[in-house]
C-alpha cells in the first residue's frame, strides 16, 4: 500500500499535470494496466508523477467500534520523482514520495507523510550479482508501516529497512542467494497506546539454494534467522527453516510450497518455541492479466504488545485488463498474530482494496478505490473498522537525460 493511502479514502478527482525538468524529453510513455509506465533503456531515466485525491475516510482517528468512530472528507496532493540509471553492469533506481494530507474538519490531523527508496544491482562477474534495497517511511499512523503483530493506532511511525546480499549461480542447475536483512522502527511516543509499541530492530541474513531438476521444476531450500532487540534488552533469536519445489505446470501457471520448522527463544528462561514452517502459492496468468495467492506460517518478532508472534498470513491478489484503456485490480489479505508471551491474546487484522481505472491519456490516469480494513484484539477489548472510498487522478511524464 502506498504511503499516502494511509491518510486517506477518496471521493472526488481532479487533474494535475506533472511538469518536466531542463531535461530532454522523450515523450510520454504508455502506463501499464499496473500503472507503471516504462522507461527507455540506458543512461538516467526520470519519471516525475503527481496524484491528486479528493476521499472519505469514516475512522480516520483509527478508534474501536464501540467508541463512536469519527470521519472525515480529505484532500492527498502526492508528488513523486523516480530516477533510473542502467549500464551495462551496474542498475540503479531511486524513488522519493511525499504526500500532503489535509483535512476538512479534522484539520489539527494535516500531515506530510514520506517514502523514500533506493535500489541497486551490479553484475561483479557472469554468474555473481550484488544486490542493495533500502525503504524508508514516516507515517502518522502505525497502519502504513504494515509491521506484524502492531495493532492499527494514529501513532506516529518511522521505519527503514535494508537487505544487500550476493546471488551466485553455481552451476547451470544451481544457484544461491544470500541476504543481509536490517530494519528499524520508531513510534512517536505521548499519545494513547504507544506504551504498547515497541521501538527497536532486527537483523539476520537469508540463505535460499534452488536446485533445477527440469525444464519446469526446481527444488528448494532456504534458512533464515533474525536477531531482535525490541523495547529493551532482551534479543529474541528467530530461526526458520523450510524445504520445497516450484513447479511451472503451464507457461502461464506456477506453484510453489515449502515447509519446515520455526523456533523461537530469547534471553531469558523460558524453553523456546517450536512450531511447522510453511509458505507456499501460485501465480496466474489470465487473459493478460494475474492473480497470485500466498500463505506463510511462522514465529516473527513483533514490534507491538509482546514482541514476539505465531502469524499466518494468507493474501490474494488479483489485475486484469478489462479493455485497452480500463483495468481493475483486487487484494484480500488476512493475517492472525498469536502472542507467544500472552495467553489468549491475539491481533485478527483482514483487509479488503479495490480499484478501476481508465488510461485516459498516456500519461494521465484516473482511479476510483475502495478500501477495507477490519482489525480484532483482545488486548484493546474490542474491534476496529475503517472504510475509505474516492477517486484519485494520476499524471507521469517519462524523461531521460542524454
């Protein structure tokens, strides 16, 4: 989900068109049903973008059901520059969003939320690729940062996240990828329930081998484990372990399964955890379009409540191309956190987002959405529920630098 969808749920649209820098421009580009528009190959690409949005949100305050949960009419003004940079070695990406949120009534609610980003490849021989991400945030509500285990709260969060790690293809069957992992978050803390948010950081690396036995099967191994210190000293250790296949049936059908064993245990001296591991899906291709599906079950450290969680989590995902111009794209996502250090304390949270869209020209964009989130936990003794509907306008102008 984007950073500026946190604040806000739309209802009316307006237009505004990006304007080009001093740079030489190659004209606008095709949006695909994705809404990504592609860049020109070679050299420094830039895609500035704009997305105005007019929305209702009926929870914006992020309160139970019972409490009398107040809405809101808001304007989002998101402006956005994405750059590129490819050679014959070495790829480069970078992308800097920032979203002004203002409210109708609720005006003491305004905010600049941000999202910034950088990605890197470079190919160090044929068969050895390094590789580089790191994501930063700022949201004012714990919503957007998408974190296990966190309840939704307007509590402010700050997150950023890093993996940098080697793939190696061994043979003309193997191959290996190896990952560091580092992430970072920090709540605002003086308002309501930020006690129970734990401010902190993970690290641990990831080891994934793929094996290929055919044309259309692979088998699967992978090891994680991830060291956290969240809200004091105690570290959590989280092992996960799995072993499976991906197989391709059809060019347009693939599925993949593993399963295995997670463990948990920490500081102090409590026995750890030990539970099965799995993850597994497919992915669709349909009439042009996708519909991709996954589960995964496993012990996570969890930045709210306890610190540590058993979560399932279970996502659809679903674009298709209606005609040449209109498209429509889908996700249900479920997710339940079992508390480890707490009996019978658990967080239920299920979202449900929608959206049509017609490529109005090929650079403007225009999006009606809805919005479902629905989030249960006894720790907070009740239930949550936010609803967000609108319409918002998109323009990009795909520019390269000669």
């Amino acid at each position: 989900m984007r950073l500026y969808s946190t604040g806000l749920a739309s209802v009316l649209a307006a237009s505004l068109v990006a304007v080009a820098g001093p740079v030489s421009a190659q004209g606008f580009g095709s949006v695909s049903q994705s809404g990504e528009s592609p860049l020109p190959a070679g050299g420094w690409n830039l895609t500035p973008s704009l997305l105005y949005s007019a929305s209702w949100d009926d929870n914006v305050l992020l309160k139970q059901t019972g409490d009398q949960p107040s809405g809101d009419f808001l304007n989002v003004v998101n402006p956005r520059l994405d750059a590129m940079f490819n050679s014959r070695r070495t790829q480069f990406s970078g992308s800097y969003d920032g979203a002004f949120v203002l409210y109708r009534d609720l005006n003491t609610l305004n905010s600049y939320d941000q999202r910034g980003s950088v990605a890197a490849t470079h190919l160090l021989t044929k068969h050895v690729t390094l590789f580089l991400t790191d994501n930063v945030a700022v949201a004012p509500t714990t919503q957007a940062a998408l974190l296990v285990g966190v309840p939704f709260l307007r509590v402010g969060s700050q997150l950023n996240e890093l993996r940098s790690g080697i793939d190696a293809q061994l043979t003309k069957r193997t191959s290996i990828r190896g990952t560091y992992h580092y992430q970072w978050v920090q709540f605002d803390q003086g308002t309501a329930f930020a006690s129970s948010l734990f401010d902190g950081h993970t690290q641990g690396g990831l080891f994934v081998l793929h094996h290929k036995i055919s044309a259309a099967t692979t088998l699967t191994a992978d090891y994680e484990r991830q060291f956290s210190s969240l809200g004091g000293d105690e570290t959590l250790d989280v092992q996960n372990a799995a072993a499976g296949f991906d197989h391709r049936f059809l060019e347009s059908l693939r599925v993949f399964a593993a399963a295995g064993i997670s463990r948990l245990s920490h500081d102090s001296v409590e026995a750890a955890h030990i539970a099965p591991h799995f993850h597994g899906g497919m992915s669709q291709v349909v009439r042009g379009g996708s519909v991709d599906v996954v589960y995964d079950r496993s012990f996570a450290a969890a930045f709210g409540i306890s610190g540590a969680t058993e979560t399932q989590e279970f996502s659809v995902r679903v674009r298709m191309p209606v005609s040449r111009r209109i498209y429509t794209q889908a996700a249900l996502s479920w997710q339940n956190s079992n508390y480890l250090q707490l009996t019978d304390t658990h967080l239920i949270s299920r979202s449900f987002d929608a959206s049509i869209g017609y490529t109005a020209q090929p650079w403007m964009r225009i999006e009606g959405f809805f919005s479902s989130g629905h989030q249960t936990t006894a720790f907070f003794g009740g239930a949550l529920d936010r609803d967000r509907l609108g319409v918002q306008v998109v323009t990009l102008k795909p520019l390269r630098i000669r």
